[in-house]
C-alpha cells in the first residue's frame, strides 16, 4: 500500500470514529479530531485546518475532482 491510499485509509477511520452523518461533515471532524488531540488553542487551529485541507483532498480524489 503507498502512502497515499494509507492517508484515505486513516482519514476513512477518522470519519468512522468521529464523524454523523450530515452536511458539514469536515467541519464537524475537524473540530472533534482537534479537540481530541490538541493540548492548546493554538494546536487546536492548526490541527483542525490541517485535516479540513486533507479531507478536502480526499474528497477531490474519492469524488473525481
């Protein structure tokens, strides 16, 4: 497996983990995922902008953009 189908894989396993189903999705996940795991404000923005530019990526490629 490369490292670009490990990258859809993990973000796949954070939307089974943290993820509803309804619209805003990635704003939803970015902001569970940064709560989770960042130890301040700081690191909560750059953790939460950091997957919204992922997830987006993901969807461009899962969705055919």
């Amino acid at each position: 497996m490369n490292s670009f189908d490990e990258l859809l894989h993990y973000i796949i396993a954070l939307d089974a983990l943290f993820g509803e189903r309804k619209k805003g999705i990635s704003e939803l996940l970015s902001s569970r995922l940064a709560l989770a795991l960042g130890k301040d404000q700081n690191e909560r923005d750059m953790i939460n902008a950091n997957f919204k530019r992922l997830y987006n990526f993901r969807c461009d490629i899962v969705h055919g953009s």
